[in-house]
C-alpha cells in the first residue's frame, strides 16, 4: 500500500510539469481504494492479485494497443516483468536498490546518500521537477459521512487517530507504550483504526474512556476519510500512515526496523518520525526478518512522552 501512494507524488509531478499529459495508472485491484477520486489519473488500469501468466501477457498486448508515448514501471516487481516482456512498446524501469539494501541490512554498509527520499527517486527517474509530494484525495461527501459516523460514537473534531497495527509485528510499537500515552492524554479522544486481524487494537484499546476502536469495522476508503478528518495520525511505518500524510494530516510516525533508506520517512510539515538510533537499525525493508536481540529496543526505546510531546507539537490545542 505504501508503495503505491509513494507513486503519488511521481503522478503530481508529471501533471504539474506536463498539465495536457493523460496518465493511465496500472496497479492490483485491491489498491483501488487508494486511488479513488485522484484528480490526476485519467484511467485506472486494474489486475486481480492472483492473475495468471497469460492474463499478464494478454494485458500486456491491451497495453501495446494503447500506444502510449511513455511507459514507467517504478516498482520493478515480478508482474509488471512479465507484463513488459509481453509489450513492444519501450518502458522505462526503475531499479529498486536492492543491493544498497542488503549491504545495509546485512554488513550495516550504507550506501545510500544522506538525503535519500524515495519519492524523489522517482521523480527524479522520470526526469521531473522535485517538489512534488505524496496526494490523495477524499471527498467532501465522504468526510460528510464519517463525521456523523464518528459523531454516533461520541467522536468530537479535533481527535487522534491511532493506527497501531501493521502487515510485520516487528513494526509495532508496544502495548504498554499506546496504554501509557492514552493515560497521558487528557483530554484528547482517539479513534483506534485496523482490519479485523489487526488484534493488537483490542489489546492497546482497554477500557480507556477516552478511547473508539473501530478495529474491522470500517474498510480501506473509510479509515482513509477518518485519517484525512483527524487533527493528527499515530502510528507506525504502514500504508494507512502514509495515507494520512498524503491527505494532509500530520503524523507521529514510530519506526523500528525500517528507516528512510526503506522507505519509512516523514514528508509533509508538522509531520515527525521518532525512532531509536542503534547500529542494528534499519534490519529489513518492511519488518519481516525475526529481530537478533532478546528485545526490539528500536521500539521499546520510543517512549509515551516523547510521542505525546511530538503530538502536542503539531496538535497543541488539544
């Protein structure tokens, strides 16, 4: 998910150097949602996640019919592959630095520049002006509807949003720390998002009155209207983060063994990012290598304070 709203900014770039271009957006159906309502994107293009070879190959040749002037593909994976062997049209790839990755992972070698930013990378790769940055958008309707969705829950404005969950346990920020700031936080309410498997917001949720949990209770597009109605998002590196910062929400975002090299940066104003600097940090591009230490201290050393006092920094009336 955080891939493709990192694309975004790529998308904003060409339509704002290029504002006659046509932009036709391929991605999984699943990732639909994410997309919806994007001012930018003339046709979205979508693929089944358990589409087959010669579907591939038969997209491929639809594709080759559209005459495009350019064809990118930036994220280099194995579908879009096969789909670009099955086109005669040029495409230009960008090459994901795998191996600057796993020097850095593995022999703690960094070869990245200082100022690595993957939304630059791709914009840069498409030969575009910088500036640009991560967009989506939400409707005023659908904000319409999740205020008095929220209201029903006794949801005032001016709440967090708390998005404790993520694909890879090794990126979540401990129990006791959410309970702690939650004990910290009078007078703030916060709404608790994640999918039904994400258990972990039963386990921080507690009895705090202050406190919704709407875990599995709303699906993709309207936990992105709640981020984008909330005064600040918490959480940490996962796509409904990022999806709060590209809806112009400010975000607290924690991050234990992923890091701007991965991808895991803050990019918006008001937006910060708390984390642990240990020589064993980042371990893994998104979180899935088992963690070398009997504790994962890149985590368990972010403390409450420090994510309330970021909070109140963007967020002081609350």
């Amino acid at each position: 998910m955080g891939d493709i709203i990192f694309t975004t900014a790529a998308v904003e770039a060409l339509k704002n150097q290029h504002p006659n271009c046509e932009i036709h957006f391929l991605t999984l159906r699943d990732y639909a949602p994410i997309l919806e309502g994007q001012l930018h994107i003339s046709r979205l293009i979508l693929l089944e996640r358990n589409a087959g070879f010669r579907r591939l190959t038969e997209l491929a040749g639809k594709l080759d019919d559209e005459n495009y002037s350019h064809v990118f593909d930036l994220h280099d994976s194995l579908r879009s592959g096969i789909i670009r062997l099955g086109m005669n049209s040029h495409c230009s790839v960008y090459k994901k630095p795998r191996l600057n990755r796993f020097l850095l992972f593995y022999f703690k070698w960094n070869r990245f520049p200082p100022n690595f930013e993957v939304t630059k990378e791709y914009v840069n790769f498409m030969g575009l002006q910088e500036g640009a940055l991560t967009q989506l958008y939400i409707s005023v309707k659908e904000k319409e509807r999740c205020s008095s969705l929220l209201a029903r829950f006794g949801v005032a404005p001016h709440f967090l949003a708390i998005v404790p969950g993520a694909t890879w346990p090794n990126k979540v920020w401990t129990i006791a720390g959410y309970q702690q700031l939650f004990d910290l936080m009078h007078g703030k309410q916060a709404v608790i998002l994640g999918g039904a498997e994400n258990t972990v917001c039963d386990e921080i949720a507690g009895e705090f009155e202050n406190v919704v949990n709407l875990r599995g209770k709303t699906n993709l597009r309207t936990s992105m209207t709640i981020l984008s109605i909330a005064s600040v998002a918490v959480g940490a590196d996962t796509g409904l983060i990022h999806a709060a910062e590209a809806l112009g929400t400010p975000v607290v975002m924690i991050t234990g063994p992923t890091s701007r090299e991965t991808g895991a940066n803050v990019r918006h104003t008001g937006s910060q990012q708390l984390y642990s600097d240990l020589w064993c940090r980042p371990c893994s591009k998104n979180g899935q290598r088992r963690c070398i230490r009997n504790e994962q201290f890149c985590l368990s050393g972010v403390t409450s304070k420090e994510v309330l006092e970021s909070i109140n920094s963007v967020f002081p009336e609350a």
